[in-house]
C-alpha cells in the first residue's frame, strides 16, 4: 500500500473493525466517516492507483445511510481495501461484482424502520 494513505486505510479498517464488534453503530461509523473525508486531502486517481480504493471505501462510508451499507457488507469492504498493490483492477471488478449481487428491496426490507437509513 502507498504510505502516503496508509494511514487512512488503517483508520477505515479500524473503523469498519469498530462497527463489527458493535462498538460503532451504522451511525457512528457514518459520522466518523464523515469526519474523515473532510480533513482528508482529496486527490482525484484512476483505479489502477492503491489510493482509489481507499478513496473508494471513504466516500462509501460517508455515504452509508443512502448506499444502504450494513454491517453485512464489512467483510466485502475489507477485502477491498487490503487488496495488495498491483491487483487493484481485480479489487475494483470484485467489488463492482459484490455490490451488483446486492438485493436492494431485500436490503430495504431489512433496514426499514431503522432511522439512520434512508430506506
């Protein structure tokens, strides 16, 4: 991973690690999110690049409550983000294939009733 986002890449799988052990809520998560991807220094890079799977992951997290990310989703999210450097064009067609394979009325279903999501 580029050390310039190692960093950041160890604070989301932290934070991930946090929502999976219950110690964040979706919430919790989205305001942390949040936090992060205002103080981050946003550099636009293609899908080969390491940092755009990070980015990825950020701006996903922030936008949790509308994506309709569950804890569900932390292993998928994980393995994206440790994708080793030089397999990121295999990341970024797994991740695609993930969220694809998502059903969203069931996903609604599920999250209905739940304030934080706008389901």
């Amino acid at each position: 991973m580029n050390t310039e986002i190692e960093p950041l890449q160890n604070k989301l799988i932290q934070l991930l690690s946090s929502w999976s052990s219950g110690k964040l809520t979706a919430g919790g998560v989205h305001g942390e999110a949040e936090q992060l991807l205002d103080s981050y220094d946003w550099k636009e890079v293609s899908r080969s690049d390491p940092r755009s799977l990070v980015n990825e992951v950020l701006v996903q997290l922030d936008v949790l409550n509308q994506q309709l990310i569950m804890e569900d989703d932390i292993p998928a999210i994980l393995m994206f983000l440790r994708a080793p450097a030089g397999t990121e064009a295999e990341a970024w067609l797994n991740w695609e294939r993930y969220w694809n394979g998502i059903d969203l009325d069931d996903r609604r279903k599920q999250l209905k009733g739940n304030p934080h999501y706008a389901a």
